[in-house]
C-alpha cells in the first residue's frame, strides 16, 4: 500500500475517495482500476498527485461530483471506493 506524505511529522493512512466527506480536499496516492475504466479516469485528471475537491452529492443516485482543476467530475460509489487518497 503507498505510504502519503507526513503531516506533523507522521505519516496518514490512506483513505477511499468515497470517504472524504463534501467540502474537503484530497491528494490522489493511487487508482486501484484496471482497464478502460482507469484511462477513463485519468483523462479527466484522476491521477496520483492531483488534488481533487469533494464537490456534492447527488440525491437519490449514490453519485457524487468530484472538482479536479476546472473540471467537475461525477463517480459512482464503487469507482471513488477504489481511488486512494490523503488529505491535503
């Protein structure tokens, strides 16, 4: 598992994408996706080192837009579980 970087001296555990709550703002680490569902995301720039903002949840679908430069980017659940994380 890839380490994140130090805050106060310790290093975080990476976390799922899906865990962040709205409103937070993250550092990829790593996209555990295979295939094209991994160039899917990484051409919208969901890739390790880019920061990616918790935009809002979406009522009653389980999507959520993720903010990636100018970019808002809508995910499924299961995609977000599998995009590791720490926070910025």
């Amino acid at each position: 598992m890839v380490k994140s970087k130090p805050i106060n001296g310790e290093f975080s555990e990476p976390l799922s994408l899906s865990k962040i709550p709205v409103g937070e703002t993250v550092v990829i680490l790593d996209l555990q996706l295979e295939g094209k569902l991994r160039d899917y995301v990484m051409r919208f720039g969901f890739v390790p080192g880019a920061v990616i903002s918790v935009f809002r949840k979406v009522p009653l679908s389980g999507l959520r837009i993720y903010q990636v430069g100018q970019s808002q980017i809508a995910l499924r659940p299961e995609t977000a579980e599998a995009i590791m994380v720490t926070r910025k």
